[in-house]
C-alpha cells in the first residue's frame, strides 16, 4: 500500500508562487534539487493538476545523460507513471500518462491504497482536495529563503490536521527541508 505525499518548495511565508506567478525565488541549488530527487525515488506515480502538468513536461525531454541533478531528476520523472486531473486539456501528449477529467476522492484513495509505491500529489491546487478529503499522508516542504508576500499557497486555506515532525535538515543557501507525517 502507498502513501499520498504532497511536496512543496516555498517561500519561507508559505508561497509556491508570488502575485506574478513567477517561481524563479524557488530554484534550488544543486544540493537541494538532489534531496528532491532522493525523496522522488520512492515514488511510482505523481498526480498532477493542468498547469504543474504544463510545467513539468520539460522534464519529458530534459536530457538523462550525466550524474547531475537535472539529469537524474529526468530518468526518475520519465520512470513514474502521471495522471492529469484537468476539465480544459484535449489531450496529455507525456508518455504513461493518463488525463482525468474529475478528482474523485473514492477513486485516489484507491489508486494510494493499491499502489505499490507512494502517490505523490504535485501542485497546489489540486493537493487541497486531498488536504480536504483527508488522503494526505506525509507532507515535505522544502522552505526557500525568501519571503514574497503574496501568491500561490503551498498549504490550502480552511484546512486542519495535526502534523508530527519527521526530519528536518537544512542545506547550502538557507533552504531547509520539513517531513511530516499527518495524523488521521
């Protein structure tokens, strides 16, 4: 049985995005986009609303060769398999992936409980129905040193849990890594 995970980089106020929609504040460094990749290899499928899916199919193509972290990140995104929750995609072009029109909670809980590895949630928006629904198993922040004032939250509105400390490691440049187990 998986474990649903959601896994943010953020601002240090909570922000996966700032009002412009800019991200640029949250590319890690080398060291950072490694940990990534560490806590990604346990993950078999990755659940991804329309705009983290537009996002993320440069890693469709990135180049795999070399030990870098881009390019160990590109062989680990191209082995998961991806489903698409979105109403306004024709289509999903990606090889093992699949386009969702509706997030039907009975239907993730159980792709996570028949999945052999976790199931991870990427994208906020998309990542509060399962806050909502209470799917959420572990939730990673990677926090940036930045704070942006504003934009897109990692964490959703209105939503409680109770959360216990998992790790805690800090990395080259202020970036500092939270894993927390969701109690249910």
């Amino acid at each position: 049985m998986g474990r649903l995970l959601v896994t943010a980089i953020c601002s240090v106020d909570g922000y996966v995005a700032d009002t412009e929609g800019s991200f640029e504040f949250a590319f890690p460094t080398a060291e950072v986009h490694q940990a990534v990749n560490d806590l990604e290899r346990g993950v078999g499928t990755q659940l991804l609303g329309r705009r983290t899916y537009e996002v993320m199919t440069y890693w469709e193509t990135a180049p795999t060769e070399g030990d870098d972290p881009e390019a160990d990140f590109a062989r680990i995104w191209s082995g998961v398999e991806k489903v698409v929750f979105s109403t306004t995609l024709a289509e999903v072009s990606a090889p093992r992936t699949r386009l969702v029109r509706a997030f039907d909670v009975e239907a993730v809980r159980a792709l996570v409980e028949a999945a052999p590895h976790d199931v991870e949630i990427g994208g906020p928006t998309l990542a509060a129905e399962a806050w909502r629904a209470g799917l959420v198993d572990e939730v990673r922040l990677f926090l940036v040193p930045a704070i942006v004032g504003g934009g897109l939250a990692a964490l959703p509105d209105g939503v409680r849990h109770r959360l216990t400390l998992l790790e805690q490691r800090t990395y080259d440049e202020g970036f500092v890594l939270l894993r927390y187990a969701v109690q249910h």
